[in-house]
C-alpha cells in the first residue's frame, strides 16, 4: 500500500530534553525510506514508533553536529545486525567524511550489509530512482550543511470522460497508458498532468538562497525554527532560523504543509511557535513537531487545482 508520512524521531536542538529526544526524522515515500540527521537516541525512538531498520533505503544526513550525526553509530550497527537485505545508502556532507567514517566504525561490530557512502560536494542531483530525485542544497550554518529535496516525477492522470468519449475500455486502457497512444488517439487526449509530489528537510541555517530554492513549491517542508523572533539576532549569530522567517519561506515558496521543529530548550511553550508563523503570513497546514508525531504527505492534487507557484 502506498503510504507518504513524515515520522517524526526526535525534535530538540543541541541537547535533549525531558520530552524533545535529539533530531530524528523518517521519510515514508511508497516503498522508500530515508532517514533524516539521526541524533542521540534515534535507535531507540525508532522502537517506539514502529520503525525497523529494514525500512531505510537512505541515511541523510545534513551537517555533522551531534544532535544531528551521534545516533548514526546506533542506527548503522543496528542495520547491520539485523541484516538488511537491501543495500542502504548514506549522504552528508564531503567535507565531514572522517565524522562519518567514526561514527561508522564507533565501535567492533560484523557489518553484514551494504552501506554505499554518498558524499555531498556541491548543490545539484543525488540520485534518481523510478520515485523520485533525491537533491541537495547547501545552506549557511557554522559547519557545513546542506539540505535535501524529493521530487516526485510528473505523471499523468486518466480521465474516465474522456476515455468512454473515445470508446477505450478495458485492457485497451492499459495500452494506451504503456503505448502512448491507440487507434490515433494520444494519451495527451484521454489524460491530464499529474504533478508530482515534493518534500524539503531543511535543518540548521541563517536565511540563504538555499532555503527558499529548496522549499519552492514543496508539498511538504520540514524546516529548522530553533529561536522565536525575539531572539532573531541569537538566531543569526548561530546559524539558525526563528518560527516567523522559517514560516515566511513557507509562505513566499508556496508550501502546502510547513512542519516546525528542533526547538530550543529555553522554550517550554510550543504553541508560541505556531503564534508567530501565523503571524507570519502562513496560511497553509502546519505542524508543530512533538516526537512520535506522524505527519502525513498532503494529497496529491490535479494540475487544474494546484496552487500557482509564480
């Protein structure tokens, strides 16, 4: 069954909480699994919402501070022992290979499974499945970080009018999905765009043409907004982003479900985050990420409806 969710590991900036476990996000998309900047801990959350290791396909990771990398040496391990039977690959940035390469060999372990290391140099395309296009987008933080963006290629919708105009039923309506075309009708005639589905993660940064090119038009964005306004000069001098500037890239990139997440411990009161973004303009869905949170992809919608995104 096709399932599209976001499940939410763990939301604290730099040190846990007694309720917000380090960062830790999984990527449900249909068969696929990535894992998103697994802090301290994340091995453990994952029991606790359900999450096996077989399910990861990706480990992505955006920059190497520890509540972003220190549960990698968990999560790696423990996909190796339980034998993953597909091979798993593994993004982050180049210039923190050796990060990796400790976190990887921690400790002793029997690594069984194939762990392919993908290191990320420069924006542009990581990979390209039948799914989607996996790409990266450096941002502006201390240490370098870069943020990813899933896009779904466009497809193509049948419509039912449309093909009993033209008399195609049946198993001649898979042939012209395969064929192109049947009995001099094209599939352009019978169909309407369908366009595929994006998502951003962007984690820790200052506001920086990364940002707004990774969350343009995304179905759903994940977005760091550690400080509240009133802190926006903190925020700036640490490389980070406050709840009204992440929910006004939301807002100018036309995002459609905007979640808030790794929150400063100075803040006890969550609904605050959720003030300001409003207040920012963000008219869309929005969530304010609690651990063990699942958030579902919206739904797709038809070209004719889709929101503008000039």
């Amino acid at each position: 069954m096709s399932v599209r969710e976001l499940v939410v590991l763990g939301t604290a900036s730099q040190v846990p909480t007694r309720h917000r476990n380090h960062n830790g996000y999984l990527l449900r998309w249909d068969g696929h699994g990535l894992l998103f900047d697994p802090g301290e801990g994340t091995q453990r959350q994952m029991l606790r919402a359900g999450v096996a290791a077989h399910d990861l396909n990706r480990i992505c990771v955006t920059h190497f501070h520890g509540d972003h990398s220190l549960g990698l040496a968990g999560v790696i391990q423990r996909i190796n022992l339980d034998q993953v039977p597909h091979q798993v690959t593994a993004h982050f940035p180049a210039s923190g290979r050796h990060f990796f390469e400790r976190l990887r060999y921690a400790t002793a372990y029997r690594e069984s499974v194939e762990l392919t290391e993908a290191p990320v140099a420069d924006d542009g395309v990581l990979a390209v499945t039948d799914a989607f296009t996996l790409e990266a987008r450096r941002l502006s933080h201390p240490v370098e970080s870069f943020g990813y963006r899933l896009v779904e290629p466009d497809g193509r919708r049948l419509l039912p009018e449309r093909l009993a105009a033209h008399g195609i039923t049946g198993p001649d309506v898979g042939r012209i999905q395969r064929e192109g075309s049947l009995g001099g009708v094209g599939l352009e005639e019978v169909s309407e765009v369908r366009r595929g589905q994006s998502f951003a993660f962007v984690m820790d940064t200052r506001l920086c043409d990364g940002v707004h090119a990774l969350a343009e038009g995304t179905d759903m964005l994940v977005i760091e907004s550690t400080f509240l306004d009133e802190d926006v000069r903190l925020a700036e001098d640490h490389g980070h982003l406050t709840a009204g500037q992440a929910a006004a890239v939301a807002r100018d990139a036309g995002v459609r479900h905007l979640v808030l997440t790794h929150f400063s411990q100075r803040y006890s009161d969550p609904s605050e985050f959720e003030r300001q973004a409003r207040a920012a303009g963000f008219a869309g869905e929005l969530s304010i990420a609690q651990d063990l949170m699942r958030v579902p992809v919206p739904k797709r919608q038809s070209t004719t409806h889709a929101p503008s995104q000039g």
